[in-house]
C-alpha cells in the first residue's frame, strides 16, 4: 500500500532527507519518500502491516523532528 502524508512544520531540506534516510531504514518500510517543498511524505508498506509501520514512522518523525508533526 501507498499513502502520502502532509508534513506540518519541516524545516529544511536537510531534515527532510535525514528523515527519509531514517524512515527507509525501519523495519516493514519498502519505500519512503520525504518531499521538502511540499512538505508530503509518501510511504510504502504491505497492506497488512501498514498501520504498524505508520505508528513506527510517527513516532521516529517524533523523535528526530520534535516540532515535525504528519496529519493523518
């Protein structure tokens, strides 16, 4: 499954690539993509573990970008 996400409060190119990098990175991703100008986030995962993966990926989005929130 495929999803885009809006991303509130990213503040620059550079973070959004360390958060692509870390993203990617987890365990169940198959592809993430983090677009700084416009400010989507668009994730990969297996239909059946993607609410998982999701609630893994905010709480990554949390940890390295505190003031970074995704609007489901």
């Amino acid at each position: 499954m495929r999803k885009s996400f809006k991303l509130d409060e990213i503040d620059c190119a550079n973070c959004a690539q360390k958060l692509e990098d870390a993203i990617s990175k987890l365990d169940g991703v198959e592809k993430a993509s983090v677009n700084f100008m416009t400010q989507k986030l668009t994730l990969t995962a297996a239909d059946d573990r993607f609410d998982e993966v999701l609630d893994r990926v905010v709480k990554l989005t949390a940890d390295l970008e505190p003031d970074c929130e995704i609007l489901r």
